[in-house]
C-alpha cells in the first residue's frame, strides 16, 4: 500500500467550491482499480490549504489512474479552483 499526499493552495473564495467539487470527483478516483481510501482535510489556519489522503495499492494503480480518461475529469472539476500547481507525493508505512 502507499499513500498519496496531495497539498492544494486554492484561491480565496473558492473554498466551497473546491471542497464540493472534490467530493464530486471522489467517484472518479474510487472507479480505478487498486483504489482504497480517500480524504479531504482542510486547514484551520490556513483555510485555502487543503491536504488530499489517497491509499493505493501500489504507485503504478495511481499512475494508472493519472493515465485513464477519468484524470482529466477530474481535473476538470478541481483545477480551475487552484491558487498554484499542486504538490503530492508517495509514502509507506514504516
């Protein structure tokens, strides 16, 4: 298993917005294969940051999932709330 760690700077106001639309494209991640969990936190200090929590089987069902046709769907929907480019990355457990 490993977790995907995804840190999103959105633009003020949009907040609601980003949440929702997140939930929305929640389906398009759980529809891939090797797709286990999924949540959405938001910052209390910083409430524009938002912090993505996937657990796939592995990093290549993610990659799988970036390469599929539901990738830029999801885009779709989260993209245009973005203040920045966002950052994630890949980690195990110890």
């Amino acid at each position: 298993m490993v977790l995907e760690v995804a840190l999103f700077d959105i633009t003020p106001g949009a907040e609601a917005s980003f949440a929702a639309d997140s939930t929305t494209g929640r389906d398009l991640l759980a529809a891939t294969p090797g797709f286990r969990t999924w949540r959405m936190t938001q910052g209390v200090e910083s409430p524009t940051r938002f912090v993505l929590l996937v657990e796939w089987d592995s990093v290549e069902a993610h990659q799988a999932f970036r390469d599929s046709d539901r990738f830029p769907q999801w885009r779709a929907l989260i993209g245009p709330h973005f203040a920045t480019p966002p950052h994630a990355e890949h980690f195990t457990d110890l």
